[in-house]
C-alpha cells in the first residue's frame, strides 16, 4: 500500500434509518461504505469512503465463476454515554488476511484496514442503535474481479466494508434452541477451506440447514469430514460443552473456523479458573456423558448472537436434552460478560474494546 | 416459468474480434449475453439477450458473501461447411440442475436454457473462429443476487450466458503435461459439494495448484478427502488409467465432477470394445502398476483439452514417467474422435451433435 488517504465522497442524500425495534439482521445499510482496488502491479489502491451503491462488475468477472473471496463480520456498539465502540476488531482483520493466504487473495495492510473501518463507522455514527441489545453490523469483503474465466488466483480485487444496523438477537431474553446432528453433509474437511472464512463453505451448507428446518430445527451440528464423528462447529458458530464441570470445545484443527467469540470464551473461562480444554470430541463420547447426566450446559459462540444455548441435540434418532431445555449457568454468564464488555457496561480487563471515537453528540 | 419469450435488445456497436491466432482462453466477450430472473413470487423471468455490458449489483448481494453460485462450460463448434454445432449441451443442462439443487439455486427449464444458448449462439455467430482447434466457449452461470447478508438461500438469483472466442487448447499437437499427486489439500470430501459445479470448489483448488506450479507442474492429482488414498480427479479434469489394457477412471462417488467428456469417453472406449471400468482407484495400486509396467496411458478429460496426456506423476518423491512421456496410443484415438465429432470431420452414430443452425454464410 503507497497511498494510504482515504477519499472522501459524501452521499448527497440521507436514508431514512429503520427503527430500532424493527431492525432485522443485514438488510438495511447505511448511507457509505468503503471500497479499495487491487491491481497486479499497483498493489492496493484507490481507498475510498463513498455513497453505498451497487458494485459495476463485469459478468465474466471471477467472483461470479470461482468463487474466490473472503469476509469478516464484527460489530459497533453504542454505550450509554454515547461512545462507539468496537470489540476486538484487530481479531478480524488478522484473520481476514488468513483467510485470503488460503484463497490466494493478496493481503491488506490491517492497520490501515482497521483505520476504514473506524473513519467508515464514524461518518455513518447516526446509524449505530442504541436500543438495547442492538448494534452495527460491519461487513469488510473480498472479492475477485478480474475479468477473466481462466482457473487461476485473480489479478484483481475489491475490498469493500459495508454496514447493516442489526436488532436484538434475542428479543425476549436468550433462547435456547434445537440443534440436528449432521450425517449425511459435510462443511469442511482437512486439508480444505474450513478454518477460512469464505463464500464456498457458507454454500456448502445450505443444503443441510434447509433439511433440518422441515424438521424443527434451528441449526445442525457438523461432524469432522474424514470420520464424522467428531464434532466441529453448530451452523455457523463454533461450540462448547461443559462435561462435569469442564468446558470441552473441539480443538482448531484446520476445518473449524477460529472464532473471536470462541477466543473470548476461553480467555474469559481462564479467566474465572473454570477448567476449559481444546480438543477433540466425539458425538459418542458426548452422547455417553449425557447418558450419564455429564452434560451439563451446551452453546454456540458467534458474533450473531455471542452465546446460542442448545436445548437439545438430535443424534441417529435419539434426542439428547440439555439442561432441561435452559440456559445454563455459565452459558449465562460468558453471554452477560461478553455484551457488557461490549456496550461498556462492564470494565474491559482484556483490552477488547477499541473506540471508534469518543462521546459522540449525536444520538438517534 | 411462465413466460418463454426472449425479448433482444441489440447491440449498437460491434465489438473488434481478435484474430483466430491469438485467441487467449476466456478474456475476449462476444456482443450480446442472455440474461433471466429468478425472484421468489415470479419464478424464473425475464429472459433477454442484450448488449455484453456490466452487471449492476449490489454490495450486500449474497454471491459476494456466501458464494451461492454454479456454472456450465461448452462449446460451439465451426465446421468446414460453416455449420455452427454443439456437443452434448443438454447434458450441461442437467448438470446445471443437479448442481443447482445441491447450491439450493431453484431449477432452471433445461429445454428453455438450451434454446437461449442456441439462440444467443446463433445471434452471436460471427465471433465462432474457424482456424483449426478453435471454438466458441459458453458460460452459463447462476449467481444469487438477494441484497441480504443472512446465511440461507437467497430469494433472487439470475441465470446468464456468456460467449468467449477460444484459441486451440495445444498450439502444436497434443501435449502431455507434469502433474504432481496433492497430499496437502483436498478439493472435496463426501457430503461436499464436489459433484456440483460451483465456485466454492475452484477457489479451494487455486493454492494447491500455486504451490504444485513453483515445481514445474501443470495440475495436481486430486486425492479423496477422507484418507488421502484414493484418485478423484485432476486438476479441474476427470482422470483415466490404461492399466494392462484396461482404462479405469474413478467410479462418481459424490466428491467427483461428472464429466460430460469423462463420460464420452466411457462411451467411446465401449463402443470400441476396450475394458473400461469405473471403480475406486488408490495410488497405491496405481504406483504397483507403474514398477510393474503396467501403467501404459494416463490422461485428464474435460470441455477446455478434451483430452490431456500425462506425461509424469510425482507422488511422495517418486516420479512416475507414463509412457515414455508421450501420448498414447488410446489418448491420441479418443481426442482424435471427440473433436473429429465436434468439429464435423467424423460421423456421430452416438447423436452427440446439435446444430444451432445450419449452413451459416457468414464466415470469419
């Protein structure tokens, strides 16, 4: 990166902003969003903050054929004082580039990508709710556009962050849910694209998602693609089990994405010296822990929804509950220490939280 | 579908055709492209031929996100009368589908899908070349276009073809090529999406192949992604072995593409009364077969080479040099028969053809 300005375009008209209380997750969008160029011998370039419009792309671009591209997800909160802030944002920006080592994408300076991401969030602050439980939904992306239906790594790229102001995940509390075990399909395996986070492993799991709906359920579970046996991730969240007192969470292995949610629950389980280990778990042994009244609490971890408590897993036929359907004690707290870390209600020990900028007048 | 009228809107220019002798894969577009519309009350609409130009899309559409998307490659063929004819396309049709329906992408009418390509095809038929190994690449793709970041099916999707003037595939006789066996990554696993022809796939495959090409090879051998033992495919190719006279290809097991060359070749080698079988292939027996002068032909099958001779497989730091490194005897008699078929020179007892439309005056 030689020019590191960011240009300034500004939308000449405002959007009329959603009302709190009827946001719904990543439909709305504000009045900007930021784009950037890569070019072969230019490297990143052209960094812009301009109006939200649609994107001109060429149809034989690769993005539309390939499938090379990337993404990250992470959110602003508003605080009672009225401050934007992020949480742990350095988290996506380092893994953003991970991601695109193992698509073949040229990497973005984070430092400077983290500073868009601020300058970008700052000029749309109007548009950060402050309703309980609300936030807003940043969205940075890659995606290839060199026009050109050749199998080969893109010669260029846009990155683009846009942002979606998003309700409540929980609207009456949080809400445990039933989870299916998959069998049949796969998300990632070994030696594939699992641990990055990219379009083809979203794609892939449409299929199961839409099977398991017809059956009451909220999300599947994935089991490793070499045995599947061993468990990954539920939906698109990683997942916890605290077994006797332990917290279990399968170990990253190359296939299961590295979630910052999942970090922090770990820092935060150390933290409260509560016994947590990585490693790998089957459904057979999880099923015999629960058998004999082991397993105590179950979640999913995730920028969405921090923590999703499962009620209940379906294996072969056999519907395991847990907790008695609730939501249990320390899935409670991690999710209550998390949010309150996050809207600043709580004191940040860990230095998670990073300002976008300070006492901000306006309000909506 | 309700409505199968395909509306035209010509192009006011005409676009400058590149010479028949610098014809680079996939780069150069004809002037006109076929568009349709899925929206979720309306169904698969709004099907068009209009001038080749950009696509307006916007930032938030799910193909950037979540890479619900499929696509098609074939091609239309110049004969020495000056018909314009294609080679199996209602297979690609078919597959369309099939890959759709893993994708969650809603069906398309195959007959109507052939009927705008031909007439797209026909439209466009100035820009088929008529040097010698030349041809006229199709693109059919599906791209999902719903402006909403939640990870399910999207509700819009569009269906579009585009048309790219293609040089000969070997410039000076067929070629074998180096290919190195992939013990790092794997392109698919069962449960995957390996059998559907979507984006996710090649991006997974691109740095495995960056990694192979540092070495001086031209594709990787593809292993399954459950104990890394057995051949799937070669680069985006199927793959066949003459062992002891007999070609065995990888038998379709859910990871492997179903190659509509892959499958006229099985055909051919039928008809011809040549052993042919479609069964689990290890590389184990295959290096057995090689020490044991066994292993007479190995050549890759896809719309792009027809046929592709491989001349070295290097597997854990053994290489394996096929038939002296040179194309055999069976390779050389499928490719000759395959494109002697397309291009018109030969018979077609097995009704491969379809004409667009016959005896066109025009000529490049």
């Amino acid at each position: 990166m030689e020019d590191k300005t960011i240009r300034l375009q500004l939308s000449e008209t405002k959007k009329e902003k959603p009302n709190s209380d009827q946001l719904i997750f990543g439909r709305a969008f504000t009045d900007h969003m930021f784009v950037m160029d890569y070019s072969d011998p230019l490297g990143w370039h052209n960094a812009s903050i301009v109006p939200y419009q649609p994107l001109m792309i060429d149809p034989s671009s690769m993005i539309f054929h390939y499938g090379q591209s990337v993404f990250e997800g992470l959110k602003a909160f508003r605080t009672e004082d009225g401050d934007v802030q992020l949480f742990r944002p350095e988290k996506n920006l380092e893994r953003l580039n991970r991601s695109s080592d193992r698509l073949c994408i040229p990497p973005i300076d984070e430092e400077f990508g983290l500073k868009a991401i601020k300058q970008l969030v700052a000029m749309d602050k109007d548009w950060v709710p402050d309703a309980d439980g609300t936030s807003l939904y940043i969205r940075p992306f890659i995606i290839s556009t060199e026009p050109y239906l050749g199998v080969a790594p893109s010669r260029n790229y846009k990155f683009i962050v846009i942002l979606s102001p998003v309700g409540a995940y929980y609207k009456e509390g949080i809400n445990p849910v039933k989870i299916a075990v998959e069998n049949k399909y796969v998300r990632a395996v070994k030696g594939g694209t699992g641990e990055a986070k990219t379009g083809g492993n979203y794609a892939a799991s449409l299929k199961a998602q839409e099977d398991v709906a017809k059956g009451g359920f909220a999300q599947v579970l994935w089991l490793d693609g070499v045995e599947q046996k061993y468990i990954e991730e539920v939906g698109s969240m990683n997942v916890f089990f605290k077994i006797n007192g332990e917290v279990v969470t399968p170990k990253l292995n190359g296939s299961i994405l590295a979630g910052i949610t999942r970090d922090s629950v770990i820092e935060l389980l150390k933290h409260w010296n509560i016994p947590v280990s990585e490693r790998r778990i089957s459904m057979d042994e999880l099923y015999q822990a629960h058998q004999e009244g082991l397993l105590e609490e179950a979640f999913g971890s995730g920028t969405a929804a921090v923590i999703s408590p499962i009620a209940q897993l379906s294996w072969e036929g056999k519907d395991m509950v847990i907790n008695g359907g609730k939501t249990g004690e320390v899935s409670q707290k991690v999710y209550d220490t998390i949010t309150g870390i996050q809207y600043g209600k709580l004191e940040d020990p860990f230095n998670w939280i990073e300002k976008v900028e300070a006492k901000s007048a306006v309000k909506q």
